[in-house]
C-alpha cells in the first residue's frame, strides 16, 4: 500500500488470520467474514497511527463486532436459504466431527448478534469477561447474563441436534 502507515501492513500480516477468523466465527461465511475485515481495516488505515499507539487488536475487534451488527441490523432476514439434508452414512462416518461442528456453527449464527458477540469473544478467543464488555462496551454482568443465556440455547439445540444425528444413525444400520 503506499502511504501506509508504519506497521500497517506488518500487523495485518501478522494478525490477519486471526482476525479473519473472527470475522468468519461472527458471519458464518468465508466471503462475509473477508469483506467484514476489510471494511473494518479500510476505516482503521487512515487511523492507524493513533491505532496503534494503544491496543490495536482490541480496536480492530470491537470494530469487527460492531460493523458486523449494524450490517445485521440492515439486512432483510425474512427467507432462510436451506436445501435438503444429505443422508446420513454408517455410523462409522469419518465425517461425524464436521457435521457436529457444521451443526455448532449453524446454531452459534442462529443466536441473537450480542449473545453470538459474546460466545465468539469468550469462548472461541478466549477473552476474560471484562476484556468481552469493554469490547462490545457494556457491563461485566451484562456478558455473563447473555453468555448464559446463549450456552442455555446452544445446549438445548445441540441436544436435540444430537438426538436427531444418532437417531438418523440409528435407522440405516
């Protein structure tokens, strides 16, 4: 890039991959998540400076959670795409860890944007809940209310996700 500023163009080198990750765990899809971040690092360039100075990470973060909820707060949600699902294979499928994470990954985007907000930032990133509301700026109590309220969702759908996987697994032997 010309004109970047100093270390620019070495730290999305080097923290690219995990932002982009970020990004992909708040969206769902590879070429949102893609747009996502570089919307988020062509508003923080001209910034990088002052950025940079602090905690540019975390910036960039909570830049990633907030353009990413008011891109939710646009979009029109009235049609979910879905097709048929395969047919299960024998109960020996190689593949049982991706469905189950396919599985995860559907029911984590299913969540309310905050509570999805949460779940990525404290248990896909590993931050303490005071690092989550200084990000998504809120109280403390406020992440653990709806850190609980997402597990109780996630626990419930993935149960009744699981019980139809072995029950599918069950009919074809």
């Amino acid at each position: 890039m010309t004109g970047a500023a100093p270390g620019f163009e070495e730290f999305v080198a080097a923290r690219g991959p995990r932002l982009l990750r970020i990004a992909w765990l708040l969206t769902g899809d590879a070429h949102q998540a893609e747009d996502l971040l570089q919307t988020v690092l062509a508003k923080v360039w001209p910034k990088w400076r002052r950025i940079a100075a602090g905690h540019p990470e975390a910036y960039i973060r909570k830049a990633l959670v907030h353009t990413h909820a008011s891109w939710w707060q646009r979009r029109w949600r009235g049609e979910v795409p879905c097709g048929e699902m395969p047919d299960r294979v024998a109960a020996s499928d190689p593949f049982g860890d991706v469905d189950l994470e396919m599985t995860l990954g559907a029911v984590v985007r299913r969540l309310p944007p905050r509570q999805r907000a949460v779940v990525v930032l404290r248990y896909f990133e590993d931050l303490s809940v005071e690092q989550t509301a200084a990000t998504l700026g809120c109280r403390p109590g406020t992440v653990k209310s709806q850190a609980a309220k997402a597990l109780r969702t996630l626990q419930a759908e993935l149960g009744a996700a699981g019980a139809a996987m072995r029950a599918g697994a069950g009919r074809e032997r």
